[in-house]
C-alpha cells in the first residue's frame, strides 16, 4: 500500500495513522530533492478503543 500525502502547512512534519491490524516493517518518505529514504518509525502499544498509532 502507498499512502500520499498533500501537506497543507510547509512546517508539517508528522503523521499520526491508526495502524490496528496492520504489520508495518518500514516506511520510506521522499525527500525535497525526489530521493526516497528509509525513515525511522514506531508502533505505540495497541489501545481498545484508539487502536494502535504509529508515529
């Protein structure tokens, strides 16, 4: 799955997605230049009813 984002404010610089249910084992993000990076990530405790963030 590839998920694009329009960032609406340049100063934005984080995602917060419910990942309930989902195995994530990397995530890349494009860079200014258009080179794709490896970027680092991680997966909070799963809540009942928030799900599990990845920030």
């Amino acid at each position: 799955m590839q998920l694009t984002l329009d960032w609406q404010q340049q100063s934005a610089n984080t995602v917060l997605l419910d990942t309930r249910d989902l195995l994530i084992k990397q995530v890349y993000a494009r860079r200014a230049d258009g080179q794709w990076r490896k970027v680092p990530f991680n997966l909070a405790e799963r809540d009942a009813v928030l799900g599990r963030p990845d920030h």
